[in-house]
C-alpha cells in the first residue's frame, strides 16, 4: 500500500496520540465481510460455506466477517443465488442508520454497485418502493445486475442527475440515501496505492455539496436524509454538515444509536465547532471491524405541506397474455396481477408506489419478468431469482457440490435429465439460480452471459 505522504501527515495531525493506531491499522490486511440475505427463504445456514465467517455487532445482525484470506466468497453457488452479498462491515452500518421501513418510499442516490441498495430492499421485506439511482449508465447496469442476483423485487433503477429527479418527484421520499462520491480514503487497505491530493478532496467536498442540496429537495417533511461517505477528510465529513445544516435550516441531525463501534464526530474539525457535530458517525478501521465511514442522519423538520405523488395509471393485461403466465406464476398470478405491467415486449413487476416515469431514464422499471409473444412467454433472469419466489412449475435441484451445478454455472448445457420438456428453474439446494430449457433429456443453459464462471 503506498500512501501520500500528505494524506499521513494531516490525519496524525487530526489524531494526534491516536494516529499511531490508525496508521497500524491502514498496515493490516482489509477486512472482508458478507451480509446474509434475509429475503432467502428459509435463511441460509453459514456453516454450510466452505469458508470461516465470524458474525459482527448488532448494528450489522446479518453480518459476518470473512476469517480465510483466500476465501472465494464470489464464486460460491450461494453467492450466485443471491443468498449473501460480500459488503464491508464498515458499510453495513449505514442501512442500519437509513433503518427504511416496510411499505415507505425510499431512495438510494448514488447506488452503484449496489451493496447499499440491496441492503435497503432486505430491510423494506419486498414492501414499498425503492429507486436506486446512478448517473453513469454503465455502472448502473451494475447496479441492476446485483439487484436481480439478490432477488428485489421492489426496486426501480434511474440514471438521471439528482437536480432531474428533484424537479421529477420533489419531496415525496420517506428516507433518502446519499453515498457520496468521495477521495475513497476508506478503501487505502484494498488498493495498491489511491491517488489523493487535498485538490481532489476539495473537488469532492464541492461536488457533495451540490448533490446534498438536491437530496434535501426529495425529503418529504419528517422524512429522514442520510448522507455517508468512506473517507476520513473532515472537508466531506463534519465540514459538509456543517455547511448543510447552515444552508438548510429545516434539517436537523438525529442522535444515532448507542453502539461500540460508533465514534462521534469531531465538532473541532469543522469551522464553526457546531456541537450538533457530535451527533454523526465515525466508523475508524482502529476501533471496528471494517474499513471505514462517516455517517450522518438527518430530519427534515419542516412543517412544509405535502406534495402529490405523481402516479401512473394501471393497465390490466389482455387475458391471452395472462393465460402465457400461469405455468409459471400459477400461485401467484392473482396476487401479482394488479402489478404487472407491459413496456413493448417486456413484461415486469411494478413496486407498490407505481410512479410516474416519463420524462426519466429509467434503466429497470421493478423486476423485469419476461418477453411475451403472440403464443409464446419467455422468463428473464430477474424471475427466476425473485425473493419471495413467484414462479411455478418444473425445478431441478443441485447439491452444492455436484458437478453438473459448476458445468451449468460456467453456461455449460447439461445432459440425463428427466422430466417434461419445457422451461426448468435451476437451484442449488433448493434455492433458484436460473432458466434452462429441457429439450429431450438435454438442460439448454439460459445462465446469463455476464455472470458466468470461467474456469
């Protein structure tokens, strides 16, 4: 790891005796963490992975901590089917802090690659809506990837600037994340060497402040804006709330819970020494096991009136179309019904809050269930991983350690498989990881592309 000498000499400068702790830490291994996925049904069992896990505190009850170096956390069967995700244990912390709610409307504003936005959605149970936006398109595929892998099923994805989406919906959102853009000093223990220069901290602190103003114009009067971000510099930090809270004098910060791995934030490191300071988070990679965050939760206190939702209207589907269903949502299709929609040859699954999209690029409109024909339905990818599950019909299950669940993972076809021809979910354990299509004895492989294991 190589560090800027600079980078060095100012934090033992903010840490003064304690700095010697903080720099012994950035010399030690990163930390590696997974955080089960509750939507799982029934929740996986950690002693099945062939790697030692360790669980972590309370502000992360479905987190554990990564023991085996060499672990390969991402090619488990498991990880395929969505049944954790590899997250830091610093960063677990902040959907904790957001704490969204069943049924509320919610937003992540800066998502990819998603870690946080699964986490929301695990926490929502599948009820509500979240929008989780990123403004570079290819990340935000990313985004979609990982969304679908861990089986929401209440997310819509947007690529649009923040100023865009505020002028959309305006302040309608029960909780908004912001997971700034910033100089990355968190990740110091993963990276080789990181680029930093108190220019490129500068430019960040500006960039979090425009993009913190156009947060405060989606928070609905009482909801919550949560700003964190993984870097040490007071500049993003309690800097940055500071100058929020002057600007926006309807916010105000909330008291977080009392946990041992929280730090407070340092009102001697802002300009104006706020003692409303104190009441953000530090996460340091010296007392916690993680890499590290800063974390802010604020209300917004106005008593401002409420502004409509603007909503769009539901069509019923044609009943051919819901006859190409029923093989595979026969359980589910009249729970589900009111909510599917069709854009073109798309079929997918609209969130509760059925928002109005026009006028936005919207990269997945809820979960894409499938391409429908004249006389025929195709299942996507995000169907068959779904959580709680909404399919029907033929399965075939694996054993994590049979061969055949490697060969179709690597997009492989499989062959001496009974049953009717037809499209067949494919599990380990039970657990759905993709489409196959049975022709004779032979499993056509429907794994997508991109997510294949090479070999």
């Amino acid at each position: 790891m190589t560090v800027a000498p600079n980078f060095l000499k100012k934090m033992q400068t903010l840490l003064g005796t304690e700095a010697e702790a903080f720099f012994t830490a950035l010399a030690a291994d990163p930390v590696r963490g997974l955080r089960l996925n509750a939507l799982a049904d029934p929740l996986p069992d950690v002693t099945q992975l062939p790697f030692t896990v360790q669980p972590l505190g309370a502000f992360a009850p479905h987190g554990y901590q990564v023991l085996d170096a060499n672990a390969q956390v991402g090619r488990h069967p498991y990880h395929a089917a969505g049944l954790y995700y590899s997250q830091d244990p610093a960063a677990m912390a902040v959907g904790y802090l957001v704490d969204p709610q069943p049924g509320e409307l919610v937003l992540d504003l800066c998502a990819a690659p998603g870690g946080k936005s699964t986490h929301l959605a695990m926490l929502m149970q599948g009820q509500g809506t979240l929008v989780a936006n990123e403004i570079i398109p290819k990340r935000a595929k990313y985004l979609v990837e990982n969304l679908e892998r861990c089986g929401v099923t209440n997310a819509i994805v947007t690529s649009v600037e923040p100023a865009k989406l505020a002028d959309h919906f305006g302040p309608v959102f029960d909780r908004v994340l912001v997971d700034a853009p910033c100089s990355g000093e968190g990740m110091l223990r993963k990276m080789d060497a990181v680029e930093w220069s108190e220019a490129i901290v500068t430019a960040c602190a500006q960039r979090q402040t425009n993009i913190l103003a156009e947060a405060a114009a989606l928070v609905r009067p009482g909801g919550r804006l949560v700003y964190s971000t993984c870097t040490f510099s007071p500049e993003e930090d309690e800097q940055q709330i500071e100058k929020f809270l002057q600007a926006h004098p309807d916010f105000a910060l909330v008291a977080p819970p009392d946990q041992p791995e929280f730090d407070h934030g340092r009102p001697e490191w802002g300009t104006t020494n706020n003692p409303e300071i104190a009441k953000t988070i530090r996460l340091w990679p010296h007392r916690m096991t993680g890499e590290g965050h800063f974390v802010a939760v604020l209300e917004n206190q106005s008593f401002g009136g409420s502004v409509k939702l603007r909503t769009a209207k539901r069509m019923r589907l044609p009943t051919a179309t819901e006859q190409l269903l029923l093989p595979f949502m026969q359980h589910d299709l009249a729970r589900i019904r009111s909510h599917v929609r069709q854009f073109r040859d798309i079929l997918y699954l609209d969130t509760d809050h059925q928002l109005m999209l026009d006028g936005l690029y919207v990269v997945r409109a809820g979960l894409q269930l499938g391409r429908v024909g004249r006389s025929h339905f195709q299942p996507l990818h995000g169907l068959a991983l779904a959580k709680p599950a909404i399919t029907a019909g033929t399965t075939v299950s694996f054993a994590v350690e049979d061969p055949q669940l490697q060969d179709y993972l690597r997009g492989q076809d499989l062959s001496g498989i009974d049953g009717p021809n037809g499209w067949v979910q494919v599990c380990v354990d039970q657990y759905p990881l993709g489409w196959a299509k049975k022709v004779g004895n032979r499993l056509k492989n429907h794994y997508p592309k991109g997510s294949r294991i090479k070999k």
